[in-house]
C-alpha cells in the first residue's frame, strides 16, 4: 500500500490527500498528470493505515516496531517539509517533478504543455467552414450486425450501362451550394454558414410527388446533385474534396418520400477511378430509421445489377486554379428498393463513423472511472479548422518509476484518409480489446505504454471529404513537412512520436488505412535491405497477423518495397525516424476471399476484430519466448525461396540469397495516385498565384524619365504659379509688385523666342544629366534663365526699354488706398517656359534710357510710393 502527499512548488504548500480507493492507481494517475510533485513517507502511511483500520498493524510487525518508526519518521519528516519548502524557493517552476526511492529524489520533466487534458465539460461542437450550409439536426445509427455473413454480388454480364444525361434532358430534384466560394480554406464556425439552409429543389423543373427528396447537408455527407432522368432513375453527382476537383469515391446521402416494392436506379455518374470493387461483387449499404425503429437493425447491403464502367464524360482536374490534365470519369450503377413507404432512408459506401461518433465514444471512455485510472484522453492540437485532434495513452500505473520508463511503446493512428471509415472501426476495436478486462488487456497495458490518435483528419471527415484535408491535400503524404499551421495534425503527430522515441523505444508503428481495389487484410512495411542481420524481420508481425486472422488478414497481398512516392507517408518517415517494425494496416471496403469467410462483406463486427487480432499478434511477437518468431522466420524464407524459384525460373541457395533485392520481386498496389494530392497547401499556391498576378512596375530609361518630367511641367507648373500669385500677402514692398508686373509682361516676350531658346535649353539639359523642375515658391515664381540673356547688349537694351514701355503705359491712376501702402494682386500668365533656375536678383534698367512725357508722370507716381518701402525708380 502507498499513500502520496503532494505540494506546489510556487506556492510552498505542504498538502495531504487521502482516498479510499486503490491507492497506486490514484498514486499514478495523478503522477501521469504531471500537475503536482509526490513524496512518500513512513509515517504518512501509518496514519493512513490508522485513519481506515484503527487498530490494525502490518502483517509482522509489532507495537513497539510501529513507535519506533514513527518516531523515525517524525524526526524525518521536518526536514522533508524543509527541503519542500527550499525546493518551491529555488527552482520556480512546475517542469519538475520529484519522486522518491525511500530517502533518494528522483527527478523527472513534466509531459509537454501542448498536450492539455481535456475538461470534464462536454465536447465542443463541430466546426466547419464558414461557408458551408449544414443541418442542425443530428444523426445517429445503432450499431447491428446481419445474423449471417452477407455474399458478395454475382455478375451475370446482362447489367445495363445507362450512360448519363446530364440536366438537359432531366429534371435537377437536388442541388446545392459546393460550398467552396473561395478558392481555399477561411476560416471556420461552429454550425457552418450564419445564413438560413437554402433549399435544394429550387432549381427543380418540377417536382412531383413521386419524386424521391435527397438531402446530405450532414456530417460526412457529400451528395451534389441529383437528376431524375427517368421515372424511378437518378443521376447522382458527388462533390469532391472540398479546394480541390479530385477524389470522388465515398458517398453517403438520405433519400426520403419513396414507394415500398418500387425498384429504383442509382448512377453515379462523376467517380475517378479505373477500377473499383463494385467490379468484384461489392455492394452499396442501405440504412433505414424504420427497420431500426422497428426490428433493431442497421446496416445492410443491398443492390442488383451493378456494374462499374467507364463513361464518355471527362473531367478537368486543376491545381491552384490551372488546368493539369483531363481525366475519364467512371459510372457506378445500381438498382435497388426500399423496405417502407415514406421512410427515412440513407445509402453509403462503406459504414459511417463521423467526428461525432467519435466524440461520443471518447466521453464514454472518460465518464467511466475503471477506465481512467488507466487511459488518459488528450488534445494533441487542433486541425485547420479548430477540430480538436484527440490522443490517448493508455499503460498500466502499477510498479514503480523505473518499471515505467523501461516500458517500451506502442503507436496506433487511423483515419488520415476521411473516407476510409472501416479503419475507425478498426481503431474503435483496438481500443475496446486494450481497455478491456482481460487478462491478455491487463498484460498489454503493463508491458507498453499505448499512444492512440484515433482520427487524424477530422475536418475531411466532417465536411464529407474521400482524402484530402482542407489544405486541398493528402495529409498523409506530408508528414516530412515543416508546414506546422497548414498541416498541424501529422506535424504534431510526427512530433510526439519523436519525443516518445527519445524517452522509451518505439516497438511497433501501426496506421489503419481503408483499401479501394482489393479484398481482405493486409500491411503495407518497409524493407531494410542495408542490414543482413534484420533481413525479413520486418515480415514476422505481418505473417503472425495472418494466422491469428486466417480467414480475413492475407500475407501474400503484404508488400514491403519503399518507393520513392511514399517518403511523405506516415509509414515511411516513421520508419526512417529509427521505428523497424512501421506498418500500414489495409482493410478493404468489400470484404474476405479467405477460408470460410470466402465472398462474403466485412461487417463493423469484422472490422473491430482486426483491432483484437493485432492486440494478439503483438503480444505473440513481444514474447520472451523465441520460438515463435524463429518459426516465422523459417517459414518467412522457405516462402522467399519458392517465390524466387517462381519467378526467377532457377533454383536458390539454402538461405535464400540472391544478387537481387527482396523488394525487387515485388509490385506497387497502391490505393491511390500518390501524386494526385501532394504538394503545397492549396492557400499558400493561391496567394503565389495572386503575388505573380500583380502588375510589375516598368522600368524607364533616362530619356523617357526626362520627358515625363517636361510633361509634368506644362500640366502643373501653370496652377502652381497661379496659386502662389493669390496667396501673396496684400501688402507687397514697390519693388515686389514691380518684378511680378514685370513676369507678366515677360512671358509674352518669351514665347516669341520658344522655339531658339529651347533647343539651346535641351542641350543644356542633356549637358547635366537631368531637367530643371521649377519649385513653387511662396512669393514669385522666378522664370529667368542665365542661357536667354547670352544675347548682344543692345538687344537687352531694346527688349528691357519695351517693357517698361508698356507697363508704364498699361498703369491706372494711383488711389488713395495704394497711397497708404495696400496693392491688389496681379494675376500672372498662363503661358509655360522651359527655363533653369538662377538666382532671383533685381531687374536692370538702364541710366541712359529717356523716357517720354507719359512716362514722366508714371515714375513720379510710383516714386511717392516707393519713398514708403525705400525704394526709387529712376
């Protein structure tokens, strides 16, 4: 029996807890925390002892034992509280948690703060973008499975291949928004869009009562658009990953308003790939509210004459809003009939498991106490749009913290890929077997510490996404990416295995995929073809899986080669990261061609047994016990000489060596094109694409630069000078109202001259390097230039005489007003000189110039003026 006390560290506070349950689960439950720093002693043990058995002694020890110990530990106990009390002092900081061995403290970090544990509050709602329309009502679907395996459909080769129609021809019962109005992720809401739901038979010709009514406005729904192109036939059209034109594969949709015996036509008219299992006897699922309300049951195949071919519809795929390359779309038809009259009805391509359905299961797990001493739920981050991505570790609290930190782990990851819903239940399986009271549960925990992220991508499965996220990319070929806030659930992801790697190893690797063009169970590995000593070690798990699981699991589909395609995959980098034994666990959406499951559908029964299964096998595989895996191992090379003999056409040595590699006998199966969805976010591509569609700012040469600046001149000089002119002052010096008098009469003059004066002002202009700008100035724009006086004298003599001609002749009488000092404005020419500035400098007048009786008169005027400012004309 252990009793722990805790204090904090900043607040130096000394507490005592007591409980009756058992005290090393509580013991470390609260150590996993990492929240407080726990100490054992004698003494506190005894009175815990006391406090629950008064009376009652330790088996073999006696009274006088007991006082002596604790009189031990009452002269211990103040300098424990001391060296608390010193400790909360110095370190200043809850990083630090101190356990202890007797009298000996041992050390150790805290958990990393990005991993906060999750409120006892509710789940927070679903969040979506913000543009998309959902319905508020919720959906759920009871679990059940069909008493008897469900077979496989047999093709006669009389199906019908109905090629499509289109809108023109039909009549659109259903239509809605894509919800992609911009060209990328946003942002996001709880609820989708703030508007009102619009309504998805507005753009119906007519709509009769017999019409069937769609509707997948849902969680993980993704139906377009519907087209009656016959009295009981539709054309359905799936949307595609959301900011991207690919991917149409998952479908799931409700149908309302039918006829019970009335056989109806399904076509899906817009599927990508070449090849599908509908092509091998794979069938749709049917659910129905009322068979569930009724009879209890789920789930059920259902469909005749189905066919899956190639239609004579192309579509266009574009990345970053550019034309790649057209691709052929495929047909998926199928005709079937529903149980009950104006039923509530929905059809799927594989079985649901939405983020709800996780949410609710995850709460069942913390609301259950027997499980919390042993499992710990987690946010490992938050996607793009604010889903939480949760992790789990589960491990046994029991033994000591050496015991702890010398437990190996074990990594388990599902659902990168949103439309391959059977890997959740696969995950759901795994989890219900490891928390489970079994003993084979109870060893797993002890032995390993569990880290489960049960859906990496969980904006893809909310908004009804087969592969991508809503960076328009496949999550799952960017776990090399230093692209945190665009893919943060496989960064994280990535992250956390790294640290997990640095504290314990890492002994298996496993992330639950769904298969598209195969049947059964099977794992994608990784070769190591470096190391002789490991040489099929990495096909031992694999071949143990396939004999716990004989009739679903088939080794001969496992493939192990790593192709250059793959590096980005969680598989790989976790395999280059230092994991030997990293896996992809491959469940198809058909079902088994094995042993006495042979033709028959997997059923969610089926699925979550593949999570006992692999339990199993790594308790087989982790024996202390070889002889398992030296069996497989001879086993695994026996089958590697027969398959060489095979196909080599020759025999092979006893071990099996060869000049060629392993892998090199081996062929890609891949699910998916791995080049279809990689790349950069689909955000970061459209704000390059808006960078490089901004106008670049041309360059002009010196010549042109010149000219622009003499255009500038004609347009602005003008207004400039004419707006300098009516701020001057009303009071003006003589002299000052002489010079702009003087500027009026002279443009004139100017602009006789223009065309001799510029081309001389050009080649000055060209001599320097640059043209004069004329500054505005606040008084009087100057418009001399020192090259239109390099003229003879007496043509300055000539010129300056006229001048002063007519302004003295153009002179009104002086009033009363101008007398006391006050002068109106004059306003300037609008006429435009091409000049360089000098110095602004008086007017000469020549002293030999005589002037005529008129002008007499004028300067005597303008003299008793000027006598007020000192200024005299002569």
């Amino acid at each position: 029996m252990k009793f722990t006390h805790t204090f904090l560290a900043s607040q130096d506070v000394f507490f005592i807890q007591s409980s009756t349950q058992d005290v090393p689960s509580i013991e470390d439950r609260h150590r996993d925390t990492g929240t407080e720093n726990y100490f054992q002693g004698n003494l506190l043990r005894q009175r815990w002892r006391d406090s629950h058995h008064p009376g009652s002694s330790h088996p073999g020890t006696h009274s006088s034992d007991s006082n002596n110990s604790n009189m031990e530990d009452e002269e211990q106990e103040p300098g424990r509280r001391a060296f608390t009390l010193h400790l909360g002092q110095a370190l200043r900081t809850r990083q630090l948690v101190i356990d202890f061995d007797g009298e000996r403290p041992i050390p150790r970090l805290r958990e990393p703060l990005d991993l906060f544990a999750i409120p006892s509050t509710p789940f927070q709602g679903v969040r979506w973008p913000i543009e998309y329309e959902v319905f508020k009502e919720a959906i759920h679907h009871i679990e059940w499975d069909p008493p008897d395996p469900e077979p496989f459909y047999q093709p006669t080769g009389h199906e019908r291949a109905p090629m499509p129609i289109g809108e023109e021809k039909g009549n659109v019962v259903y239509c809605i928004d894509p919800g992609t109005k911009t060209s990328y992720f946003t942002y996001s809401r709880v609820g989708g869009s703030r508007g009102p739901i619009k309504s998805s038979t507005s753009c119906a010709m007519h709509q009769d009562k017999s019409t069937l009514a769609f509707e997948s406005r849902f969680e993980s729904g993704n139906l377009q658009k519907a087209v009656q192109v016959g009295v009981h036939d539709y054309e359905l059209t799936l949307r595609t990953d959301m900011y991207t034109t690919k991917h149409t594969q998952w479908f799931y949709f409700r149908v309302r308003n039918m006829k019970a015996g009335v056989t109806y036509r399904f076509t899906i008219v817009n599927l990508m790939k070449a090849s599908s299992l509908y092509c091998l006897g794979m069938r749709p699922l049917l659910y129905s509210e009322r068979a569930a309300w009724e009879k209890g049951e789920g789930w059920r195949r259902t469909g005749s004459n189905i066919r899956y071919y190639r239609n004579q519809h192309h579509q266009a795929e574009q990345d970053n809003n550019t034309t790649t390359n057209t691709k052929s779309l495929h047909s998926l038809t199928w005709t079937g009939q529903f149980p009950y009259d104006f039923d509530t009805c929905y059809l799927a391509h594989c079985y649901p498991y939405t983020y709800s359905h996780l949410q609710r299961y995850l709460s069942r797990l913390t609301s259950n106490s027997a499980t919390g001493a042993y499992c710990k739920l987690r946010v490992l981050c938050r996607s793009l749009a604010g889903n939480a991505v949760h992790v789990l570790t589960v491990t046994s609290p029991g033994g000591g913290w050496m015991d702890r930190s010398a437990k190996r782990a074990v990594v388990v990851t599902a659902r990168v890929h949103p439309g391959e819903t059977n890997s959740s239940w696969m995950m759901q399986g795994f989890l219900d077997f490891l928390l489970g009271e079994s003993d084979d549960a109870r060893l797993l925990r002890e032995t390993f510490v569990f880290k489960v992220v049960p859906m990496l991508n969980p904006d893809g499965v909310v908004v009804g996404n087969y592969r991508c996220s809503l960076a328009g990319r496949d999550l799952n070929r960017n776990y090399n990416t230093l692209l945190r806030d665009s893919f943060p659930c496989v960064w994280h992801t990535r992250n956390m295995v790294k640290r997990l790697m640095a504290e314990r190893d890492v002994v298996l690797y496993c992330d639950f995929h769904g298969h598209s063009r195969k049947n059964n169970v099977f794992m994608y590995g990784c070769t190591n073809s470096d190391d002789a000593t490991q040489r099929l070690h990495e096909r031992v798990f694999p071949l143990m899986m396939s004999k716990n699981a004989n009739d679903k699991f088939s080794f001969r589909s496992c493939k192990f080669r790593v192709h250059q395609s793959k590096e980005g995959t969680g598989r790989v980098v976790m395999w280059r990261l230092g994991i030997r034994n990293s896996y992809t666990m491959e469940s198809t959406f058909g079902g088994s061609t094995l042993g006495n499951r042979k033709g028959t559908h997997f059923t969610t029964r089926d699925l979550k047994s593949l999570g006992y299964y692999l339990c199993d096998t790594l308790l087989d595989y982790c024996d202390p016990d070889p002889t398992k895996t030296s069996h497989c191992l001879a086993e695994l090379r026996a089958m590697l000489r027969q398959e060489l003999r095979e196909r080599l056409g020759r025999e092979v040595d006893s071990d099996g060596s060869l000049s060629v590699s392993i892998s090199d006998i081996e062929s890609s199966t891949s699910g998916s094109n791995s080049t279809e969805s990689d790349g950069l976010p689909v955000h970061l591509l459209n704000r390059i694409d808006e960078q490089r569609q901004v106008k670049k700012k041309h360059l002009r040469s010196g010549k042109e630069r010149n000219r622009l600046r003499q255009e500038r001149v004609r347009n602005v000089d003008p207004k400039v000078l004419h707006r300098n002119i009516k701020n001057i002052d009303p009071v003006l010096p003589t002299e000052d109202m002489v010079k702009v008098r003087i500027q009026e009469k002279t443009v004139a003059v100017v602009r006789e001259k223009k065309k001799r004066e510029v081309p001389f002002v050009v080649k000055v202009s060209r001599q320097t390097g640059r043209s004069w700008i004329p500054h505005p100035t606040t008084r009087i724009g100057v418009i001399g230039h020192v090259t239109l006086w390099q003229e003879e004298e007496s043509e300055k003599n000539e010129y300056l005489d006229a001048v002063r001609a007519a302004y003295l002749r153009t002179q009104p009488p002086v009033t009363a007003v101008q007398q006391r000092g006050f002068s109106v404005p004059v306003p300037t020419s609008k006429i435009r000189v091409h000049t360089t500035p000098i110095q602004q400098q008086p007017m000469p007048f020549s002293p030999d110039h005589r002037s005529h009786a008129g002008m007499r008169g004028g300067l005597e005027r303008r003299n008793r003026v000027g006598r007020m400012n000192g200024t005299i004309l002569t």
